[in-house]
C-alpha cells in the first residue's frame, strides 16, 4: 500500500519532469539549447487556469494552454532563427516575459497578485478511482491520475519514434548534428529548428497544464520553481537520448517525492532538491572527461630508461 | 573627434534603438491602462530625483547591478556566456553574512576586511567551477552556471532558513551582522551606500584593465578565438579562467556590500532576479564597462520608478518584469544581428 502511494506520488512528480526533459530534448536534438522550457511551463499553467475557469471547461482550458504554449516558442523561434538572436538571451527573455506578463495580467486584470484561484474549476479527465484494482501495485497507483500523466507516458515511445524512425526525425537530428552538412543534403535548417521549437512549445504545454490542472487548480506567480530546469538538468544527464532522458527524469521526479518524506531523517529538504542540478553538472563533466581521456594524445615513453 | 563619436554612435544604435522600442511598446500599454500615461511614465523613469532618499534608493539598487554587470562584461570578453551572476551574488551575500555573524566578537578592523573578502571569495569560487570545466574539459558555461545558480540558492535558503535564521524575524532572514561592520553611507547622501562609490570606481577599472593592460589583452585574445591565442602564445586557458574569478568575485562583491552596505543582514529574496537583469545591463552595453554602468543606472532607475509610478498611477509595478523580458528579446536580436554585419 506504502509502495502504491510512494509510486503515485512519483508518477505527479515526475510528469511534468518528464515533459520538460522531453521539451528539452526535441529541441536538443536540433542543437538548441532550450532555457525557455521554464517560461513556457509557467505561460501554459497561468492560460490553464485563467481559461479554463473563465469558459467553464477543461478542455478549452487544456487546449488554450498547449496553443500559448506553442505560440512562445515560435516567438523564440522568430526571433532567434529570422532575427538571429542568441538562443540562450532570447529564451531567458522568453522566461522573463513569461513571469513578467503573468504577474502583469494578474495585477492588472485580476487584481490578485498573489495568484489566480477561480471559485469552480472544471475538472480535467483522470483515470476512475477503482477501475485498474485488478492489476496489483502499479494499478492503484496509476488511479486518479489525469489524463497528462498517460499523454506523458506515451510521448516517450513517440518521441522516440519520431526522432529515429521517421525522416523528419532523422533530418531534424541531421539539422542539429552537422548544419552544413545537412544544409547540402537539402534539409532546410530554419524550419526544422523551429519544428523542434513547436514540439517542445506542445510538451511544456502539456507540463505546465499538468502542474495548474491536475489537483491545485490555481495558479502561483512561480508556479513551476525550476522544474522547466531540472527538465532540461534531466536532458543534458540522459544526453539527449529518449530512454535516458526518461529515466533521469523519473529518477528526479523520485528525489522529488522523497524530498518531504527525507526531512524525517534530518536531511533538509534543500539537499535533496540540489541533487537534480548536481547530477547534471556531474554527469556532464563526466561525459565529457571520457571524450576527453579518449582524445587525450599518446604519452611519449622514454623506453630507454 | 567626429570619427570617434560617430564611432560610439554606431555602436550604441541597436541597443538604444532595443530600450526605445520597448518604452514605445511599454508606453502603448500604460495608455491602455491608465488616463495619464505620461505621469506614469515620468515617474517611471524621473521619481528617481524627485528627493534626496529616492535619489540614495536609487543609488543602492544600481550598485549590485554595476558590478555584477561588470563581472558577466569580464566573463564575455573571455568568451564565457556567464549567466551565473544571480549564484555568484548569493554566495558573496551569505558568505559575508555567516562570517560577520560568526566572528561578531571580533574587532571590526578584523571582520571587515575578513567578511568582505570572504564574500569575494565565495562569488569568485562560483565563477571558477565553470570556467575550469569549460576550459579544461569543454563542459557547456551556460548549463552549469544556470545549474550552480539553482544549486548556491538552495545552500543559501537552507542557511538562511535552518541555521543562521532570526527567528524574531519575519520571512527567511539572517541575524544582523554586527553593526561595527556595517558600511558607511555615501558623502552627501544619507541612506545611500557607499558602495556606490566602489561600484563606479570599479566600472573605470575594469575599462583600464581590459584595454589599457597586457592582461586585459591576452583575456580579449583568449575570448575572441582561443586555440588562435594559444598558438600565438597567450596562456589563454588560464586567463579565461582568471577572468571567470574575477567575473565571479565581482558579483560575490556586489552580494558582500549589498549585506555591509544596505541589508545588514542576508535576506533570501533580496535579489529581484540582479543575475539575469545585470547580464541584460552588460549585454546592452554590448560587453563595454563604462557602457555597463550606465545601463546598470537605467535599469535602476527603472525598477525603482515602477514602485513610485504603481503608487501614483494604477499601473502594476510588475511592468518593468514585462518590459525586460521585451527588452531582454528585442536586444539580442539587435545585438547579435548587428554583430554579423559587421
């Protein structure tokens, strides 16, 4: 039972993880490294709410998050790829326009700068309490799940699909592996990192729905505290790969759930949440010892001593 | 003459032409808002002068921004894209505060140098963990000083949460640090600090150091094309990372000033995102020092004067949040674009 409750508390921690290391990927893919993940997370979650309460229906609300969501990163996109503006600059704009507009339109529109709480709040689509029974320990955990969980757990296969056996996947990597290369080879750079842009627009749309829809039903000024990061941490420890993306996504969203329950052993919770970050700047630098013990040029030896 | 200033008139075009729009941009929207967006805007951008105690509030909100400014215009003429500013202030602030907390028995002649230095020192060894990993192993700078950012903040929160928190205190706040440490106001205006003074004095600095030394111009070489320096005999690993110490212990300075010269104490949300907006000063400076401490004074001006222009029109102060990020997207595009052509 324990097990079930520590399972399902993974799973909500490591959804909107999971998508943002997915967000992260796609666009890594196209070598672009995207720190806008977190802007457009928190972008979705405030239109999550503020449509999804104003019309009534969770649906709307769902939708309108993942199309704001997309329209971001073509704004990243725009401006980056037909402006030729720095990818790191531009996207921590993107995050700082995302923070400052939410907090704008809630003290302007709302008059609530503390956070956006609507009286009723449709609820989105989860997984019926008690139909999975049958299936032991991992059913009940999956129960009262939302419907982002499933789309989650899906967007792993698809992605990987997409990236290694599709021919858009496959140019969309050529594009970021070698651009002249595939520049020669006719693939049309601009539109495939743009294409990558959108993907990942779609996935943090989904993660910042996740976060406002799922159970709080509200939204908070920094609602989604670094969790677009420890996406993009999660991206860059798996390597851009599907597989390994998701499990170090899952593997965070597990320190994440053990995070509050750590604190009984006297372990401040802040140590436990570091460890995302320090994972990825470790497992970066080990990677790149490795190359670099690999590329290192041959010791002369002095055989005549 | 005329060559040179048509000179410093090329070079500030775009970002002059990037801060024009987005006032123009941010004008449309305070019109739609309010009935006198002009009084809006005028407090916005000139209530800094309005009195002598806005005038020092103004002052102390431009400190940190000047150096932490200066240090990211170090790390970029190294070549290292330092988006580490917000850690590097963190860590100067807590260091300073931890050791002026722990050493209040001392003499204040002892302490100050120590709890200052300390702060430097703290910022500085942020800083350098990129730049050696950069340098040494070729680890992308953006990803671990975004990283340590997020790391250094939660060492701090801890700190300032569990172990040195006043509990009298509201909020995540430290105890004071001793008073006999504390900063002296700046001459002529009460309430300003008078690291203000230090602050400008460094922009100057940094100017002469960057290109008017030998050091300055091996960095220089080393960010333009490193392996080229090397061949030419620059030490241009070590002055990368030198210069990344030296970007680290500025912003650990304006973090250990900011706790003796204005907060007396660490505060975990005493900085309104410094990192991000003095990388934005610097890059609008286009990485020039002088250039740095003037967009520093702009966006003070503009941080603070959204306080006075929410109290005397209804306009959000969480515009000027707006207007950076605009401004944040529209200069690099400038930036980056005019930099090609050229």
């Amino acid at each position: 039972m324990t097990l079930t409750a520590l399972l399902a508390s993974v799973l909500e921690q490591s959804t909107p993880i999971l998508l943002a290391a997915l967000a992260a990927m796609i666009t890594l893919r196209a070598n672009i490294l995207n720190v806008a993940v977190e802007g457009m997370m928190l972008a979705a979650a405030f239109t999550a709410i503020a449509v999804g309460g104003w019309s009534g229906s969770a649906l709307q609300g769902f939708l309108a998050a993942i199309v704001v969501a997309i329209l971001f990163s073509q704004l990243l996109a725009l401006l980056t790829l037909r402006f030729s503006a720095d990818f790191i600059v531009a996207g921590l704009g993107i995050n700082l326009l995302a923070a400052g507009g939410t907090l704008f339109i809630l003290e302007r529109y709302y008059n609530s700068p503390g956070g956006l709480r609507p009286i009723a709040f449709p609820e989105i689509w989860h997984i019926p309490v008690g139909s999975l029974s049958r299936i032991p320990v991992i059913g009940p955990a999956f129960e009262d799940q939302s419907i982002i969980v499933l789309i989650a757990i899906l967007a792993v296969p698809l992605s990987y699909v997409f990236l290694y056996h599709t021919p858009l996947g496959s140019n969309l990597r050529a594009a970021g592996e070698d651009e002249h290369a595939a520049r020669s080879a006719g693939i049309r750079i601009e539109r495939m990192k743009a294409l990558s842009l959108a993907i990942s627009g779609l996935l943090a749309g989904l993660a910042g729905a996740q976060l406002a829809m799922d159970k709080l039903h509200f939204f908070l000024p920094d609602m989604t505290s670094g969790r677009g990061f420890i996406g993009l941490a999660a991206t860059l420890f798996g390597g851009g790969l599907p597989w390994m993306t998701t499990a170090a996504a899952v593997l965070f969203g597990f320190f994440g759930a053990l995070g509050d329950r750590l604190q009984v052993f006297a372990i401040p919770s802040q140590f436990v949440l570091m460890l995302p970050y320090l994972a990825a700047i470790l497992g970066l630098t080990f990677a790149r010892w490795r190359i670099h013990l690999r590329n290192r040029p041959a010791k002369v030896t002095d055989e005549s001593a | 003459m005329t060559a040179s200033l048509l000179d410093v008139l090329r070079a500030i075009r775009a970002p002059v032409a990037a801060i024009l729009l987005t006032l123009a941009i941010g004008f449309l929207l305070v019109a739609s808002i309010t009935d006198e967006p002009v009084r809006a805007y005028r407090d916005l951008l000139f209530a800094n002068f309005d009195s002598l105690s806005n005038f020092a509030l103004f002052l102390n909100r431009a400190t940190p921004l000047t150096l932490i400014a200066l240090g990211v215009v170090f790390a970029f003429r190294a070549g290292i894209f330092n988006v580490g500013g917000e850690g590097q202030l963190y860590a100067g602030a807590i260091t300073t505060t931890v050791i002026g907390i722990a050493g209040a028995s001392m003499p204040a002649i002892v302490l100050f140098p120590l709890a200052l230095l300390g702060g430097i020192a703290a910022g500085a060894v942020v800083g350098w963990v990129p730049g050696v990993l950069k340098v040494r192993l070729a680890v992308d700078e953006v990803v671990t000083t975004l990283m340590l950012n997020i790391i250094v903040l939660l060492i701090t929160s801890w700190l300032a949460n569990q172990v040195i928190r006043d509990t009298t205190a509201y909020g995540a706040v430290s105890w004071m640090v001793p008073e006999t440490i504390w900063l002296p106001p700046m001459p002529l205006v009460p309430r300003a600090t008078s690291g203000f003074l230090v602050a400008v004095v460094l922009a100057f600095a940094s100017w002469v150091v960057l290109f008017r030394t030998r050091w300055g111009a091996e960095v220089r070489a080393a960010g333009t094309n490193l392996r080229f320096a090397e061949a030419t005999g620059v030490p241009a690993a070590r002055r990368v990372i030198t210069a990344m110490v030296v970007a680290g212990g500025l912003a650990g300075l304006a973090g250990s000033l900011y706790v003796l010269g204005v907060g007396h104490r660490f505060e975990q949300n005493f900085s309104p995102a410094y990192g991000l907006v003095g990388l934005t000063c610097a890059l609008l400076a286009r990485t020039h020092p002088i250039g740095a401490l003037a967009t520093a004074l702009f966006y003070a001006m503009m941080l603070n004067g959204a306080a006075y222009m929410q109290i005397s029109t209804d306009v959000p102060r969480s515009l000027v949040n707006l207007l950076t990020g605009l401004l944040v997207l529209l200069m690099t595009a400038r930036l980056v674009r005019a930099a090609r052509h050229a």
